[in-house]
C-alpha cells in the first residue's frame, strides 16, 4: 500500500460505492445531465470506475498508473462537464467552485503520479502545484462570497461560525498564495490538507451520521476526503525546505 495515496484512494473508492448505492452520478459535482441516455449505466460504469480506481491507488504496483486515469478522469469531468457551466455563467463563483473542487481532484492524481515516478518529473510537480494553488485561491474566494452559507455549515457546538468562514476562507487563501508563489509551499499544502482533514472529521461526518440516507450529504464527504487527500499527495511531491519558483523553473529547464 502507497501510504501517501492512501486518503485519495479512500475517497475515490468512497465515490465509487455512493455512486453505486444510489444509481447515480456525483451530483453537482459531476453534473451529468439526468435526460442522457443510458443515464443510470453511464453512472454504474462511472462509479465502478472510481471505485477500481480508487483500489488501484492503494496498491503500490498500480498506484502510478491508477493515479494518472484517476486523474485523467477527473480531468474529463472539467472540461466537459464544468467547462459549459463557466462560458454560461463566466462570472459565478459557484461555477468556478466546481471547476476548482473537481482540478484540484485531478491535481492530487497528477502529483502522485509524478512522485510514483522512477526519477522525479519538475514539470509535472510544477504544473500540479500551481494549479492546486489556483484552486485554493478559488476555495477562499467561495468563503467570503457566501459566507453566509459557508456560515450554516459550522457545527451548531462552534461559536461564531460567520467567524470561521471568515478565517477557514483565509486559510485557503494563503495556502493558495503559497502555493503559486513556491514560498512555503510544503507547509502550506501540509496545513491545507490538515484544515480539510478537519472538515471531514468536525463538519462532514457529523452531518452523514445525522442523515445517513442522504446522497448530498455522502458525496460531500467524499468529495472533502478526497480533497483532503490530494493536498496531502500534493505536499509530499513538494521539496522540505523552502524553495521559489525560480529554483523549480530551473529544474524544469534541466530536466528538458
């Protein structure tokens, strides 16, 4: 077992299960229209797909290639699925939401991937990490956009929840920066995937267990232990110590 890939596997296996428990595809986050044909199929081989895939991860000998269709696949749902919402509504913060939720998904794929590599990939490493840094930056941004929604998902035992939608937005924000910058970058990949690690723990699990029959709320966990999970992946391709997007660049060229 990949231990670093163990928490993106869980939650593409868990994808997988909901999907074939419930007939269906992963709601808004894979928007596939309900008057497709073939609907219910294209939903079971999806879920069976993500299921095998999220398996695949778990076992060192396919953990690299699992990873790099787990993350294709999660690419696909962007482009086709996400990308009409956005050139409908290019200037909703939802839309971009979801294109965000689902890339940083396929980001996590693409830097365990480059870290399951017989000799480190720069330029993969590199695109993984500015990418997951502009997903984050979009994270933040839904915060404080509706932060008044964000607000209803604090647990009822937790004071001031407007406060911590607030404070969770700027969380994403700076890792977002940190990210895309490449100062800090581990740390702050580290301490995203821990944030979202919480969510799971303290906001998600909490609400299955209040309504178990719920897809909604089975997906919602899902899909933020699968964000958890590609944060996690992705601080582990990234360097100990702090290094700047020159050093990475450099790395890139020498390996061109």
């Amino acid at each position: 077992m990949h231990r670093d890939g163990v928490l993106y596997g869980l939650g593409a296996i868990a994808l997988g299960v909901i999907g074939l428990v419930f007939g269906d595809f992963a709601l808004q986050w894979q928007p596939v229209p309900k008057d497709l044909p073939g609907h219910a199929i294209l939903a079971a081989l999806s879920a069976a797909a993500l299921l095998l895939l999220g398996a695949g991860v778990l076992w060192r000998r396919t953990a690299r290639i699992a990873s790099a269709v787990l993350a294709a696949i999660y690419a696909v749902w962007v482009v086709l699925l996400h990308g009409p919402l956005i050139i409908a509504q290019p200037t909703s913060v939802a839309a971009w939401l979801g294109v965000a939720e689902i890339l940083a998904l396929a980001m996590g794929g693409l830097a365990l991937f480059a870290m399951l590599a017989p000799s480190p990939d720069a330029k993969l490493r590199l695109t993984a990490r500015l990418l997951f840094g502009a997903c984050a930056l979009v994270f933040g941004l839904s915060h404080f956009a509706y932060a008044a929604f964000t607000a209803t998902m604090v647990p009822a035992w937790i004071p001031f929840p407007l406060f911590w939608a607030y404070a969770t937005g700027c969380g994403h924000l700076a890792a977002g920066l940190a990210l895309v910058s490449g100062v800090l970058s581990r740390l702050a990949a580290t301490l995203l995937a821990a944030m979202m690690g919480t969510f799971v723990l303290l906001l998600h699990l909490p609400r299955v267990l209040a309504a178990p029959g719920s897809q909604l709320e089975w997906t919602m966990l899902a899909i933020a232990l699968s964000l958890t999970g590609a944060a996690w992946a992705l601080s582990r391709t990234l360097p100990t110590g702090e290094r700047s997007n020159a050093l990475t660049l450099n790395l890139v060229r020498r390996d061109a």
